[in-house]
C-alpha cells in the first residue's frame, strides 16, 4: 500500500540511482508541489540541487522576499533571479489569454536558461509537475484542454536547453504530495498555501497588463487573502484569489461621480481543481472585505463575488 513515507523513502532511492553525482536544477515558485519536489531532491543530492526562483513581477504582494527567506530556512540551495521587468515588459499591449501564458512561459525558459548556465555541468531540469497537469496538458484530442496550460512544458524542453527532465510527483494527486510534504516536516503553512497558477496575476488581470493593474491586484489580493486568514476561513477554502476586470463602472464619492475599476472574488471548494465548488463565505466576511478594499485600494470602486462551479467555469477567468 502506498504511504508517504513509503513514497519518500522509494523515491530518494530512485533518485539517487538516477542522479548520481550529477548537478539538477528546478525552479521553485513557493508552491506546495515545486518545494515538495525540491525537499525529495535535496534528501537524495543535496548541495547538488541548485534551486531558482523566479520573480515574473505577477507574484502576490512581497511574495518574493517572503518565500526566499522561508526557503533560505529550509536549508535549500536557491537562488533569486528579479526578472520582473523583463516579463511586463514583453507583456506589454498583449490581451489574448493564451499568447500571455506563450509569453510568460518563453520567457521564463529564457531566464531559466540563463540561469542554468551560470551552473555549470548541470545535467537535470528537476519540476514539481503532478498528476493533473499531465493529464490537463496533454488532452490528445486538442480539446480546449489541450492548451489549459501551456506555459507547463510538460512533455519536454526545448532542444537547446540541453538537460533532461526529472519530475518526482508526476504521478502524484495534490492531496498526496501535500501527505509526502508533511512525512518530510514542511512548514504547515507552506503546505497549506491555496494552489497558485503559473503565470500569476497575469491571467488575473483580464485583458492587457500594466505595471498600475498588477499593483491595485496585489492590494486587492491581499485585502482578501489576509481577511481569510484572520477569519479562520482560509484552511477551509481550496483556492482563492481575486480578478480584475476589463470593465469600469460608475459610483458616487462625495457629489462626484466615478468611473472606476470592479473586481472580482472567488472561493473554490475542490479535491484536485479539476472540478470546483463556490464556497458559501458569510455575508458578513464578504461585506468587511468589499469595504476594506472599496475604502483602501484607490481605482477600484465595485467587487463582485462569483457564485460559478466548475464546469463549466473554470477557476481562473482566462
Ligand atoms: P482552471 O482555471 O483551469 O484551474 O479551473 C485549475 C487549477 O489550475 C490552475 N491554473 C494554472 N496553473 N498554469 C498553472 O500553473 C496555468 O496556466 C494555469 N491555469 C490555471 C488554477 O489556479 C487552478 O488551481
């Protein structure tokens, strides 16, 4: 029968066999499934794992000084590489949904691949790639499916990156990986972080992204977010998150009327994310939080709750 510790134990081994005294690297992204893959790899290699994170300027706010020091406790090899302006600048003007992803994805693999070879004989990509993002990556029909994530390069690299691929949670369900990362004593609050896609805010941020729109959706987020948390409602969501939209409308302050931003919050109950519930959160939480961020996020003058499941909305808007 499978048990984490079953798990860690079998995959250190394999790891070891296969790895040998070779260097890997991974990006980390201060999720659940990148430091679960980056603690079985540091069991099996230690100082031979060398670990990346990337800040792609769509993390949430002061994500990345906060996760770099968490890892940095971790006793974890990981370097952070600032390429947030590298990003929105090529981001700049794009709206399509799916060419943002392509973006977000090559330039991540062009800063990666700078990166990697300040290493040097690195043979391994290491990724925290799980089960659903084989299966939502590689829908063979061409289904809409087919393209959910593009920016996963599940299934390789490009040819130029030279490295091969190990991905030790490929067959892995979140609950799982979260069981192997507890079996090997992760920060409960690492493990218990809500899933966060990719590419970010970016598919967050409806339409084309701007330095001011990434800025007013971390204050948004972060309105929310920590209003879970001092709520006690965060361990008891799935995933949560808010979406600006490409839509203004108006509103009064004071005799003046306004035309200003609207977002939107959304809950999800969920085992995998790959169907989800909206989550019931009380009147009076969600009435505290619209005003917190009405009152305090300037351009934002309307927030919405979706009240969608899954399918057919998906969790994220784009
Ligand atoms: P959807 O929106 O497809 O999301 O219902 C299901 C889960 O996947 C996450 N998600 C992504 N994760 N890259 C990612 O790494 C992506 O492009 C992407 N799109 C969605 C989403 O946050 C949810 O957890």
């Amino acid at each position: 029968t499978w048990t984490p510790d079953s798990f860690v134990e079998t995959t250190v081994a394999d790891l070891k066999a296969k790895i040998g005294t070779d260097k890997v690297i991974l990006g980390l992204s201060g999720g659940v499934d990148s430091s679960v893959a980056a603690m079985l790899l540091h069991k099996a290699i230690g100082k031979n794992l060398h670990c990346i994170f990337v800040n792609n300027g769509l993390l949430r706010k002061d994500e990345f000084p906060s996760v770099l020091e968490q890892y940095e406790g971790m006793g974890l090899n990981v370097k952070g590489v600032d390429a947030s302006a590298r990003f929105l600048d090529e981001l700049a003007g794009e709206s399509d949904p799916e060419k943002k992803r392509k973006i977000i994805g090559r330039v991540f693999i062009e800063v990666f691949d700078d990166e990697s070879h300040l290493v040097e004989n690195a043979k391994w990509l290491a990724q925290g790639t799980i089960y659903p993002d084989v299966i939502e990556s590689v829908s063979a029909t061409g289904g809409p499916s087919a393209t959910i994530k593009s920016h996963h390069n599940v299934g390789g690299l490009p040819d130029f990156m030279k490295l091969s691929v190990v991905e030790p949670l490929r067959m892995l369900f979140k609950d799982e990986v979260r069981r192997v990362g507890a079996s090997m004593g992760l920060d409960p609050l690492l493990l218990g972080r809500h899933p966060f896609p990719g590419p970010g805010l970016a598919i967050r941020i409806l339409g084309d992204i701007t330095r001011e729109k990434v800025a007013i959706l971390q204050e948004v987020d972060a309105i929310f977010i920590n209003g879970l948390k001092s709520a006690g409602l965060y361990d008891k969501v799935w995933q949560a998150g808010a979406m600006l939209l490409p839509v203004n409308s108006v509103g009064v302050m004071g005799d003046e009327r306004t035309y200003e931003k609207c977002v939107a919050l959304r809950a999800v109950e969920s085992t995998d994310g790959m169907t989800a519930d909206w989550v019931n959160l009380p009147y009076e939480f969600l009435q505290k939080t619209s005003n917190d961020i009405i009152n305090k996020v300037r351009g934002v003058n309307r927030v919405v709750y979706d009240i969608s499941s899954k399918p057919p909305a998906t969790i994220e808007w784009e």
